[in-house]
C-alpha cells in the first residue's frame, strides 16, 4: 500500500484583497485524496507562516501550500530552502508575482489542480543583507513606495498606484556605488531592483528577461526621467520591454554590493525593511523545490489590453465601488501630470 503524502496548507487571512473561505471549501472537494492527507493551518501573526512552514519541514511534511500573496510566499519559502519540502501556491494576494512567473493560474481552482499533478521543479532564490527573496528586492522608489503601502491599511492594485502617484511628486533619485566581480560602477538612479522572477508583481516585467534557474539575479537600474518619459516607461514595464528603454540599464550578477550615502529602506518580495548604507545582495542556485504547471501554455501574443482586462475582472469590485474609485484614480493622474508639468 502506497503511503500517502503529506499536505500543509497554510492561509494568510488578511493577504490580497478578498477573504478565504471559498477556497479551503474547494481544497477540500478538489484535492485528490488517493495521493494526500491535508491540513489547514492560518496565521496568526507576522511571520508565523516561518514558524509553521520550518514546523512542517522539521515532520518531513512533502509540501507547504501558501494560500496568499508574495509576502505569504516569502515566509514559507524561506523555512523551505534546502529542505525536502516543497512549496506550493494557491496565489490570492496583491500583487502574486513569482506565481505569476510560473505561470500557475490565479483561479484558486485550477492551482489545486496543479498541485494534484504534482509536478516539481528545484528554483534558485536570493538574499538581500542575508534575508531570502524569491521574486525582487530592490532599494529606491520601489523600496519607498512598499513601505508606504505597508502603512496604508489597504490592499490591492489600486491602492498600490495611488501610492505611486503620490510619492513619485516628492521623490528624488539618489547616488549609489554598485560593486561586482567586475569593479564598482556609481549610478544616480530611480531605482535599483535585482530580481529572480521576472516581476514584481500584476505583470509589471522589471526583468523581461529573469529565469528562476540560471544561477544569475537579473540587476535593473532605472535612471532619473522626465515627465516625457513616463508613458513610454510604463508602457514598456507592463509590455516586456522596459529593458529596452534608454533610462534603463541592466547586466547579471551572482552576488552585489549596494552602497548609498545613508541608511534607507529597502524591499524583499515587495515587504519594506529600514537598512544601513552597505546592502549585500546574493543569488544561491538551486534552493528551493516548488510545484509547478505540468505543461507550459504555448506562448501568446502579449496583448497589454488583455493584461488590463485580467487586472479588473482579477480585482472584482461591485461595479459601483470600481467607478468611483477609477474616477478617483484618473483625478490622480490628471493632478499627477499637471503638477510635474509645472515643475
């Protein structure tokens, strides 16, 4: 008789925009139960994923599921890492940027069917100042603007824009010393993101061209930028290309050195962490199972409307409640580009 294996699911309640309920339902009608006994475990606290996750490695459990976003993800990944264990996810938060990547449905049905497939790939992972990220990290605008959605008390893509557009008024590019094998090279830059996933998150590509098994982090540096610049970079992040823009530069690495003239914040999957001047940044191949698609979907033609399209009917708003909120939205940007064009 074949001895079944073992299943931790584990849910963070407040992830993502929308409550949890209908998918341990359908865990519980869907997951093939020939192949796995389950458990359902929710957190409880920050950081009590790492807990529950290191717990269930400890057992010899054979997979952890993350019921949540990236920082979801983050926490479990990281009790996971050089362990037997793999890691599942049923994506459900703002942002699902390394599902997104893998290409693992954000319909909570179809990633239970993943995992009922079974199929497991071994992934490289990062370290930011000796913390794991699996998907981006990263310090300037990015870093400022996740530390200002962490203190919003709201989630979702548009609170994450509203942020955005707000912050970018005030914020100015700063100086930073990049050491590599190579030497040191200074830049005066937006922002610096160095990524194993391709994506931050909502398929905006930081990194068309990041692979989760190349041993190498894809280094993204974004240049300061005018107001005519704006539409062109935006249109580029969410179409693939944003490496090919001019204010853009790029190159590969196993392991950096970022050196900036004061301490700051930082961002590791999207969560924000006040740092000193000297950040580490490093790429250790090879580190973390994870359940994958079986079978790669051919690839289709990037279409940016289908990918707006995909954002609203992923956000699920009473209809009311969306206009009033893309109205403000709009007012936003409206206000956005009339105050830079002053400047």
């Amino acid at each position: 008789m074949t001895t079944k294996k073992k299943i931790v699911f584990v849910v963070n309640p407040i992830s993502g925009t929308h409550g949890k309920r209908a998918i341990l339902k359908w865990i519980d009608e869907r997951i093939d139960r020939t192949i796995y006994d389950y458990t359902v475990v929710k957190t409880q606290y920050a950081g009590h994923a790492v807990q529950i996750a290191a717990e269930a490695a400890a057992q010899q459990t054979d997979i952890v599921v993350a019921i949540g976003g990236d920082g979801t993800i983050n926490e479990i990944g990281r009790s996971l890492v050089h362990t037997d264990t793999a890691l599942g996810i049923i994506p459900c938060g703002s942002g699902n940027g390394l599902a997104r990547h893998l290409r693992i449905p954000l319909d909570p049905k179809a990633a239970i069917d993943i995992i009922n497939e079974g199929k497991m790939a071994c992934i490289d992972y990062g370290k930011i100042n000796n913390i794991p990220f699996f998907c981006t990290c990263g310090v300037g605008f990015d870093a400022f603007v996740s530390l200002k959605f962490a203190d919003s008390g709201k989630r979702g893509l548009l609170t994450y824009l509203e942020n955005t557009l707000h912050e970018s008024l005030s914020y100015k590019p700063e100086t930073y010393e990049i050491e590599n094998e190579e030497g040191t090279v200074k830049y005066k830059a937006f922002l610096i993101a160095c990524a194993n996933a391709s994506q931050y998150g909502n398929n905006a590509y930081i990194a068309p061209q990041a692979s989760l098994t190349d041993g190498l982090m894809d280094v993204t540096i974004l240049e300061p930028f005018t107001v005519l610049d704006v539409p062109s970079l935006s249109f580029q992040l969410f179409n693939r290309t944003i490496d090919q823009n001019s204010r853009i530069k790029t190159f590969r690495s196993k392991k950096i050195k970022i050196h900036r003239s004061k301490e700051g914040v930082l961002h590791f999957d999207g969560d924000p962490l006040m740092a000193g001047k000297d950040i580490e940044v490093e790429l250790i191949p090879k580190g973390l199972n994870i359940i994958i698609p079986d079978k790669k979907k051919e690839s289709e033609p990037f279409s940016l409307l289908q990918q707006m399209a995909e954002y609203l009917s992923g956000l699920r708003p009473k209809r009311e409640a969306f206009t009033m909120r893309n109205k403000h939205l709009f007012e936003l940007n409206k206000n956005l580009l009339r105050r830079l064009s002053k400047k």
